[in-house]
C-alpha cells in the first residue's frame, strides 16, 4: 500500500488503550460491519470518532461519534475528521482522553450485567429444550 512510513502497524495487543491515548481522531470508514467493538473501545478512551453511515447507529453511545457519508470523497472525511477533533478539544480541553466508561455502561455495555443476561439466556434456552444440564 505504501503507506509504512506514516502509519504504524503495531499487530495483536492485549492492551489497545495505551494505543487510543494518542489518538487525535477514530476514523472509521467500514462498507460492512456489525458492532464494531473497536468504536466502542475508541469511546471508553475517550477519543472522537469519525464511523460511516453504514455503521449500526447503536455504535454510537457518547456525544463523540460523528457519522459520515461513505460515498463521500477523502477530503470531505478529512475536513469532517478536523472538525470533529477542534469540537472535542474545544469541548473536552486537557481533559478530551477522560474515560467514558460510565456514559457506555448507562448504554448497556458492562461486561458483568452482560455475562449474566448470558447466563440466564443460555439456562432460559436449555430449560426450553428440555436437555439435561448435569
């Protein structure tokens, strides 16, 4: 692609939230995507993002989201990106990378209130089956 030396590709972490730090913008310019948990993650850090209007609407749980058109050329996503990042400094200040962790859990993502709704949904189909859970 030849784009190596401008963009790092750091490969698997387990640890991607040091990497959201130094975020300015989260752009996210997919055809095709479900629950994009990488927007969710961007978010919880704190970062704005910049997703297509293809993204579920239900990726956006914070005032950091902002959508564009995927039709739309490179420089309209840049000057949208731009714009974005001078409302949240303008908004957010030094304080832009605080964490949003209770903003996604008022939106239902908590791990622990979603294990459990897993339980009781796996033990709500097996008790309708009539399998034997021994």
């Amino acid at each position: 692609m030849g784009i190596e030396k401008d963009v790092v590709f750091a490969g698997q972490t387990d640890e991607p939230e040091a990497f959201y730090q130094a975020f300015d913008v989260f752009v996210f310019p997919s055809r095709y995507e479900g629950l994009p948990g990488t927007v969710i993650e961007a978010q919880t850090a704190g970062v704005p993002c910049l997703m297509s209007d293809t993204i579920t609407k239900e990726a956006a749980v914070t005032d950091l989201v902002r959508v564009c058109k995927l039709d739309k050329s490179a420089d309209i996503w840049a000057d949208e990106a731009c714009d974005l990042y001078g409302m949240w400094k303008e908004k957010y200040g030094d304080k832009g990378h605080a964490s949003r962790i209770d903003d996604l859990k008022k939106a239902g993502f908590d791990v622990k209130t979603e294990a459990v709704r897993l339980e009781e949904l796996y033990a709500k189909l097996l008790n309708d089956s009539g399998i034997n859970r021994q």
